[in-house]
C-alpha cells in the first residue's frame, strides 16, 4: 500500500484533483462508447425485425448475395 | 490458400468466430485493465519526481498506445480494402474509427491534465501533442468521409486512401520526442531495452495496456457485428438470425 489511510489517498498530496479527473472522464466516455454500440446494434436488430415483419421472406436466389448498403437514420 | 483468404472475408463466419472470442475479450480484458489501475492506484510506490500526478500514466500510456495502433490496425485493412476488395475490411475500419477517435481523445485529455501539475501548463503546441491532435482529427475525417459517401464501395475506396495517406502521421507521433524539443517524456516501453521503472510501476502499467488491448478488440467484433447485420440484412443467414435473437 502507497497510502496510509482512505483520505490520503483521495488526496493523492494535492493531486488528487487531477488523477481523479482523468480516470472519471476515462470510464465516462468508454462506458459512453460501449453503450453507444450496444445500442446501435438493438436498433439494428429491431429494425430487420420490422423489415421481415412487413415483407416476408423471399426465395433463396434475391437473397443470396446483395451488397445493397441500408440507408437508416441511425447509421 | 486463396480459399482460407476467402473464408476469412466472409461476413458469415466472422460473425461466428467473433461471438465466440467475445465473452473471453471483455472478461480477460477487464480483469487484466482492472488490475493494472488497482494496482498501480494503490499499490505502486510514489515518483520520486513527479509525486502521485504519475498515476494518471495507467490510463494515459494505454489510451496513446491503443490509439496509434488502431490506427495502425485500419491501414492495414484499409490497403486490404483497396488490393482485394475485401468487405469485412471495411466493416473494421468503420467500426474501429470511432473507438479510436474516443481513445486518441482521452490521450488528449489525460496528458493535458497531468502536463498541468508536472509542467505547468496544460497544453503547448510541441510534436508529440500537434501530431497526437492531428490523428484525433484524422479519425473525425475518416467518420465523416465514410458518413458522406452513400455507394458502399465507392465509400470505402475513399475511406481506404483517406486512412493510408493519414499514416504517414504515425511514425511522426512515435518519433516526436526524439526528434524535436518537448516537454514530453520519451517512451516508457522499448523493445530492446528494459523499462526504466521499476517492476512494481510498469508491470501494472503493462497489464492495463494489454487489457485495454482485448478490450478494444471486444467493442470492435461487437460493432463490426453490428455493421454486418445492417448491410447483409437481405441474406438468408441475417435473417435466421435475427429471428432467433430473443432481443
């Protein structure tokens, strides 16, 4: 242990201010990319749903290779 | 050969292998990056220098480092992308873009605020930093460029020569602090040297760069999944699949 007690090392003697800054801001914004991502991807997934409910499946040969990009507003 | 090479650009079996790595990058990874920044929050001795300000260092050294080698990462497959036309190529280097724009930003930040108590100042307009905030905005360009473009392969050609003409940016940022005046310190892992810490600082500072390593490849297979759900939704198998997802 570098510290002596819960308040020195809170304290960081006097730098605390600036270590703590850093690591908040570093898991606000990985934990804000993480669950960007894991959003986009339920968004995605809600959306084919839609799509195959509105438009059943068609046969096997329109399916088998479209490289079509999707226009969506979440994009 | 030509065969695996064809196998590996498959979106279909990507999504596979990627489903089955992911649980073991996000666990292995949190685990190593949540010891590195215990350890080196609590354990590590005090700088002799620098005071406990130096602790920033467990997440600054991982954030520059992952930020310069996604970077790598997609030049790599951007030059995939533009000699053998391979889809999955481009998929990673939307998908990585963003991320590293995050990382390359934290990089930033966490060096502007330990330059404060360790040089005064919270920013100067020296190599290593210029360079560090032209790849933040290469990152932007390479978001946008992609965003602009609708005709996916015309969009990815762009996207491509874009991140292979940035790369030159690479070396200038690893080389800044030996070829020019700064305030920056130099690197603090070398290949051929041992580190010039001690074992009980860069020990912890290496699991936390390695962790944030499989971290990254965890949010990466996540949003290259995500990507290849939206462009192959017309397929046979993106279409099973999604109909067995529960969500």
């Amino acid at each position: 242990m570098a510290f002596d007690s819960f308040a020195a090392f809170m304290a960081m003697d006097g730098h605390g201010p600036y270590v703590w800054t850093c690591y908040a801001v570093f898991f606000l914004l990985m934990g804000a990319i993480t669950w960007w991502s894991l959003r986009q991807r339920r968004v995605i997934i809600a959306q084919q749903r839609r799509r195959m409910d509105s438009a059943p499946v068609r046969d096997e040969r329109s399916a088998a290779a479209s490289f079509t990009r999707i226009e969506s507003s979440q994009d | 050969m030509w065969q695996i090479f064809h196998k590996l650009g498959s979106p279909k079996w990507f999504f596979g292998i990627a489903s089955a790595l992911m649980p073991w990058l996000l666990g292995i990874g949190v685990a190593l990056f949540m010891t590195g920044i215990v350890w080196g929050l609590v354990f590590a001795p005090q700088d002799y220098l620098q005071g406990n300000s130096y602790r920033i260092i467990f997440i600054h050294v991982p954030s520059a480092f992952l930020a310069q080698s996604v970077y790598i990462m997609m030049a790599v497959a951007a030059l995939v992308t533009l000699v053998w036309r391979m889809k999955l190529a481009d998929v990673f280097v939307r998908s990585a873009a963003p991320v590293g724009a995050v990382l390359t930003f934290l990089a930033l930040f966490t060096g502007a605020v330990w330059g404060k108590p360790t040089w005064g100042t919270w920013w100067i307009w020296d190599a290593r930093l210029t360079s560090m905030l032209i790849l933040l905005f290469l990152y932007f360009g390479v978001m946008a460029l992609g965003a602009a473009i609708s005709d996916e392969k015309s969009s990815a050609r762009a996207v491509a020569v874009l991140v292979l003409v940035g790369v030159v940016n690479i070396p200038i940022i690893k080389y800044s602090v030996e070829w020019w005046n700064t305030l920056h310190q130099p690197a603090t892992f070398k290949l051929t040297e041992k580190p010039s810490m001690p074992a009980e600082m860069w020990v912890p500072l290496l699991l936390s760069v390695l962790g944030l390593y499989l971290i990254f490849g965890w949010l990466a297979c996540l949003r290259m999944q995500t990507d290849i759900l939206a462009r192959e939704g017309r397929t046979r198998w993106v279409k099973e699949l999604v109909q067995a997802r529960g969500n």
